[in-house]
C-alpha cells in the first residue's frame, strides 16, 4: 500500500510539473511572438525540387482552407528565363507539408511559357483557383488553374483544368483574384494597349468560361485619363457584389499615385463612388497601391508603400475610404497615413487584412541596403499603432542573414493568428517559398 500510495505522489508531482511548465510557457507566449507550434519555431521554408536547389521559388498568394490547412501560391523558376511554372503548396496546421495534396505537398504548373501564380482562392466545394499569368516572346495572357482538393487538375474546368484569356492582341498581366458567393471568379490585372496599361478585369464561370454577362464579354478595361499607364494590383467583392479594383497610375514612369476604380455587378463604373467610378490619390510621393480590403462597414482600405523620385526613402503607405469614395478623416486624421516600420530603413506594404474587430494588420518588408525581413504591423482603427500589440504595434521576422520579402498575408478565424508567406534565401544559394505564424 505505501508503494502504491509513493507511486500515486510521484505521479502527481509530475503533473503539477507539467501544468507548471505549460503555464509558464503560455505566459512567456505574448503578442507578436512567433508561434513555436508552427514548425517548433513558428518559421517554415521549403523548396519546390529539393533535388535542384538553385531553382528560385517565390511565394505571392496564400488562402487559408476551412480545416486549417495553408495553401501558397507563387512561381518556381529554373536558370533559363522561360523555364517557370506555377507552384502550390499546401502545408498542415502545424506547417508540415500535407502530403494528401498532390503526393508530397507540391505541385508545379506548365503553361507553357513563363508562368506565375500572383493569387489563390478556395472555392466552398474545396477545390483551388489560382490565377496568374502565361508569357512568351515578352507577350503574356492572363491564365488560371482549378485543382481538385486532393491537387489534380479538375478537367470540368475548361476541359484540362487551365485557362488562358488575351484581352485583344497586347499583353495581359493578372494580379488579384476573388470568387463570388455564385462561384464566379473575378481575376483583375491590366491590359498593355498602344497608350499604355489599363486596369482590366475578367470574370469567368465556374466551368472557366468568360461570364458575357460582364461587361458583354467577360472583360471591362479602365483608364485613369490619356496617356497614363495604370495597373491594378488586387481587388475585392462587396457584399452587394460591387467589385473594387486596386492599384497604380502613372506617366512616364514617374510620380506614381493610389488608383482605385469600383464596377457594379455587371461590370459597369458605378458612379456613386467619387462621382465616376474612379479616383486618384497622391500619397505625397511616388506611391505605388499593392492590396486592398472592405472594412465590415464598407469603408475601403488600401496599402502599399511610398518613396522618393529615385526610389529611395520608402515608407508604409495606408489610405482608407469612406463608401462614396472620399476620404475618411477618422483615419490618421486625413485619411492617409505614411511611416517607416525601423528607423533609417526603408519600408514597403505588400498585403493588408481588417480583423473583425476593427484593427487593421499590414504585412510587408523592410531593407536596410543589405538584407531585408518580413515586417507586421498592427493599427487600431483609427489608425494609430496598436502597442497591444508586440509592445509598439510592429514586428520583425527575420528568416536569417539573407533576403526575406513578405508578400501575403491570412487571419486563421478561429484563434486570430497571422500567417505571413513570401521568399527567403535561407537554407539554400536561392529563394525558397518561406512562411511565418505569429501570434495575435
């Protein structure tokens, strides 16, 4: 009986131990840190063909399935300029590879020239659109691919699973991508014409089909005035299914502004934003707009970064819209807000997210003239830096001595953790697709 009754106290002393260390390791856990769940350190990288290291993969997209699991999307080049296709990767909560997609986790797309994925979106039935763009001979067509859950191309899509759309005889490029609560897939980019880019947007069935009921032939091209070359970066569906298209404008490649068109459901400017569908705004630089996003309450938000003429002395930039299209002055007090993320270096917003709460998180890059790192910052709405979080609002997340670009940017629902994927040249002489999870 006392052995038995010695041997119950040791068991207990263990347990006690045991909630000792998981309380202590919880309290060490604080907001901003990297979450050690993720891969033990809360950082993964991984290379597209292990058995050929010196191919450049590049992660540009990232969607989120609703069992968890991670899905990036980008682009895995070779030495030879035309050897690039489209790559995905699907990783497990825990950032292991899921090897029930596609065999090993991996898969790469031929489209047959100089392919690269820019955006990834899961569809409800769980199957995965990626949109992107086909080059050769310098001319490009906008191209999607739709897989199966399991990564197999999904043949009732266009008959193989890919599609490719030129808009006219000029080059196509493609950058955004969303699917609508109908199963459309609207994909935005640009159209190159003889007086310069233009914003263009397609919209596809859910067979692959251009929709003709947009636009009257799935297309719809939009110029922010003559001679200026414009290009959408990434767009976003209302809930009443207004489609807001996001990106740049400029002339002569200089002095570029935020540019920002809105179309109603069938592809038409709506003119109850800024009066004609279209605005400018000049960030007080040359400003360049990468990703947007809808505030529950309909205001628009957009990010990117703004520098000097000659490219030097970037900054975060942020602009956020009242649903008219005008400026909202509860933000930062003008409606724009410019800052860098560390002092003396420079600071480049790639993607932006709204939480449910309000807060808005930025995730980009910062480079100090030698290497660069992820960078996360979270603002309260109004645009002042949330010091809840990481003590000051901003992290840094460092891959290594190398080169680390963040480039999208996801919210797990259900316990508000960030996931950041881009590139980083950490294990190997090239950029391997490198994600990150850090704690709200």
């Amino acid at each position: 009986m006392f052995t038995y009754l010695k041997h119950l106290k040791w068991k207990a002393s263990l347990l006690t131990t045991a909630i000792s260390l998981l309380a202590v390791t919880i309290a060490m856990a604080a907001s901003g840190d990297l979450d050690t769940t993720f891969d033990s350190d809360g950082l993964v990288n991984t290379n597209i063909i292990a058995a050929n290291p010196m191919r450049t993969d590049y992660a540009q997209g990232i969607a989120l399935q609703p069992d968890g699991k991670i899905i990036a999307a980008g682009f895995s080049a070779g030495s030879a300029i035309m050897i690039q296709d489209f790559a995905v990767i699907r990783y497990n909560t825990d950032g292991s590879l899921d090897t029930t997609f596609s065999g090993d986790g991996k898969l790469l797309t031929n489209f047959g020239g100089r392919d690269e994925a820019r955006g990834v979106a899961v569809q409800s039935n769980g199957k995965i659109v990626v949109a992107g763009m086909q080059c050769n001979s310098g001319l490009c067509d906008v191209a999607l691919a739709r897989y199966n859950p399991g990564g197999a191309l999904d043949t009732t899509f266009s008959g193989d699973g890919k599609q490719t759309t030129d808009f006219g005889t000029d080059t196509n490029w493609a950058s955004g991508l969303a699917i609508q609560s109908n199963g459309r897939i609207v994909v935005s980019g640009f159209v190159l014409k003889l007086t310069g880019p233009d914003f263009a947007v397609y919209r596809y069935l859910s067979n692959g089909s251009l929709d003709i009921s947009f636009g009257g032939d799935g297309k719809v091209g939009i110029g922010f005035g003559a001679w200026q070359a414009d290009e959408s970066a990434d767009l976003a569906i209302q809930t009443d299914g207004k489609i807001v298209i996001a990106g740049e404008t400029f002339h002569d490649f200089t002095n570029h502004n935020f540019a920002i068109a809105r179309l109603n459901a069938n592809g038409t400017l709506d003119n109850t934003f800024s009066g004609d569908g279209k605005l400018v705004t000049n960030m007080g630089a040359d400003d360049h707009a990468l990703s947007l996003a809808l505030q529950p309450d309909g205001k628009i938000l957009l990010a990117g970064y703004s520098c000097d003429p000659n490219g030097q002395n970037c900054l975060f930039a942020l602009v956020r819209y009242n649903t008219n299209g005008s400026l909202d002055t509860t933000f930062n007090g003008t409606g724009r807000k410019r800052f860098r993320v560390m002092a003396v270096i420079d600071s480049y917003a790639s993607d932006v997210i709204v939480q449910p709460d309000g807060k808005i998180v930025v995730l980009g890059w910062t480079y100090d003239g030698v290497a660069s790192d992820f960078a996360l910052v979270r603002l309260n709405s109004d645009g002042s830096f949330d010091t809840t979080f990481s003590g000051d609002g901003k992290v840094i997340v460092d891959f290594g001595d190398g080169q680390a670009y963040g480039r999208a940017l996801a919210l797990q629902p259900l316990d508000g953790k960030y996931v950041l994927c881009g590139a980083a040249v950490v294990d190997t002489p090239s950029y391997d697709f490198a994600c990150a999870r850090v704690l709200p």
